[in-house]
C-alpha cells in the first residue's frame, strides 16, 4: 500500500464509461527488433503491492520474451524529484517505453514528453486521455472501496468477537489524493451504507506514508470513539494501524493485494486490484506493437482487473460464514457486472 502522490491537473469532470481494455486507438507499426524498457517505480518497490506486482510482472515478460528487456528506477518519496528522474531516464535515449504506475504520474511525466517527442509512456493506475505519447489505464476504484465498504457494514453490524453496537467504521490514509478523496472514499461509503444507512465513518489521515506511531495513535482513538473495523491505506504507517486493532480485538480491512497473513485474524478483508495481470497484457502488446496510444482505458471487476481476496483460507478462518455469505453476494455481483459502480475521470 505504500503509494505517493501528486495531484493530478485535471479536476473531476464527468463520469467514464468502462470500456474493454485496448481499445481503438492509434496503434503502433509492428515491433521487430529488441524492446527496451524502463520502468519508473514512484517510491519504492518493497512494501508496495501494485509496485511489486508491476516490476514483478515486468521481470516475468522478460524472462519469457528475450526480445523484451526491463531496467527498474526507484524515485523514492521526494515527489519533487520525480519529473527530473524521468526526464534522466528519457534523456538517455535507452528506453523505447516507460512503463510507471500512479494517478499523478502522467501530469508529472508531461514536461519530459515535450522534452522527447519520440518518448513513448504507459500509465498504470492512471487516467489521461489524448496524449500522443501516452497510453493510461485506471482502475474502477469506486469499485474496490465498496468492497472493503461493504465487508466493514457486515464487520460493525455483525456478531463478530470485536464487534461493538456503535455502528461505526473507520478509515486511517496516508495522505490525500483525487483517487482517494473523489473514487476510494466514495465507493467505501457507498459498500458500507448498503448494509446498512445508519453506519457512520470516522476518517483519519497520518500525513505520510511512513509514520506507524501516528497511525498507531489515531487507531486507538478511533477505537475508543466506537470504530470496530478500520480500512488502512496508509504504507508503512499501516503496520500501526494493524498493530492497534490487534492488540483492542478489532479489525482491518486492507488494499491493492492479499495482505491477510500480516495479522491473521485481525485482517479480515482485501479489495485488490490485478496489475500483474495488466501489466502483463500490456506488455504483450508492447511486444507486439499494438499499443493505442492517445487512449485512455478503465479496468473493472467485471473484466477482472478489480476483484476482492475471498479465496485465501485466511479469509474464511478469520470471518464467519454468515458474514462470508453475504459479502459473497456483493463480490459475485461485481464480477459478473450484475452491479456496476460509474467511475468519475481523473
């Protein structure tokens, strides 16, 4: 969960449709030769599920096409660097795509594609239409956050060990972004209210990605104002979260990947977003040199991309089956598009 952010320029326009991934765009002439890749990770690999996913995916196409070739650039947390550490990787002249993986990081990368027209980017978890140079894919994250949402209504309302009569959810965030605050948070409340109209939030941001002493402090407030189960997006500063509700007896709800065995138990829900399956289909157009560029997708959990850990005996010992059964309704739902959530663009 450990992701950095910086406000996108565009601001909240209208609703998106979710269309299939790929679709029509200007695509490129076929690829013979080698393919060089870059890949800019916006912090850093380790303790980020969608950028482990991305880098680890990335490695894996390469292993199996020799005509492909990856290098991994960590930025670090320093925002402010981030465009001059593009701009360097483009600058080489080493890298005919640059593969990264943030809502702001098309905005970021838009002085380094004036800089090098030749310069080809994909976007992952990201939305920017009508770049020449650019091709972008956001996840319906409406999507995810009514998942974790809906889990928490069943969590609070249910006969659960750490359950409280308080109807009261939490949510602890490293910082605030657009993803979060027009798509996540949205969605959260949505699942939660579904369950029941009477469940009230209480919202908490730490102010960084790392400080877990803070995030440990406002869990326990949290907790002691009537929250029983807290969502976590929050990095590194969600293992204090995590540690708060294990030692109260209360409940966390994470994101982005399969996270239950950090605190078996304790972590009772996962919404989580497919990027390795992403990254590797984009990849294979990338090979292929059938990428559209100048378009912008939305992935969704109809189409796979956006789907909820269930599968994981973690999750079945650490929530009952009644609850179980009624959060299975929701996630098939969504599956099979029986309900779909519109996501705003970015």
């Amino acid at each position: 969960m450990k992701r950095s952010f910086l406000a996108p320029a565009a601001a909240l326009l209208c609703a998106v449709a979710v269309g299939p991934l790929f679709a029509a765009g200007a695509k490129e002439s076929g690829t013979k030769g080698p393919v060089s890749l870059g890949i800019f990770v916006p912090g850093v690999t380790a303790g980020s599920p969608l950028y482990e996913q991305m880098v680890g995916a990335a490695k894996k196409a390469a292993a199996a096409n020799p005509k492909l070739s990856v290098k991994v650039v960590e930025g670090g947390f320093d925002q402010s660097k981030w465009t001059d550490q593009v701009m360097s990787m483009a600058a080489t002249g080493e890298y005919a795509y640059i593969l990264t993986s943030n809502p702001s990081m098309p905005t970021v990368s838009l002085d380094v594609a004036k800089a090098y027209p030749k310069q080809r980017f994909l976007f992952t978890d990201a939305y920017y239409p009508d770049n020449p140079q650019f091709y972008t894919v956001m996840y319906n994250q409406v999507e995810q956050g009514y998942l974790d949402g809906y889990l928490a209504g069943l969590v609070t309302t249910s006969a659960m060990k750490g359950a409280n009569p308080d109807l009261k959810v939490g949510a602890i965030v490293a910082q605030e972004y657009p993803a979060l605050t027009k798509e996540i948070m949205p969605g959260f409340q949505q699942g939660f209210q579904a369950v029941n109209p009477g469940i009230t939030l209480d919202y908490r941001v730490v102010g960084n990605w790392y400080d877990a002493n803070k995030a440990a402090d406002l869990a326990n407030s949290m907790i002691d104002a009537g929250a029983d189960v807290i969502l976590a997006i929050a990095g590194g500063a969600g293992q204090g979260v995590i540690s708060a509700a294990q030692a109260r007896g209360k409940y966390v709800l994470l994101f982005d990947s399969d996270q239950y065995q950090l605190a078996p138990g304790t972590i009772v829900g996962c919404a989580i977003l497919r990027e390795e399956k992403l990254v590797t289909e984009i990849l294979a157009k990338v090979v292929a040199g059938t990428v559209p560029f100048g378009t912008a997708d939305v992935v969704d959990a109809r189409s796979g991309y956006v789907d909820f850990a269930d599968d994981d005996p973690l999750y079945a010992g650490a929530v009952p089956a009644d609850v179980r059964a009624k959060m299975d309704g929701i996630v098939k739902k969504l599956r099979t598009g029986a309900l779909a959530l519109p996501v705003p663009q970015m």
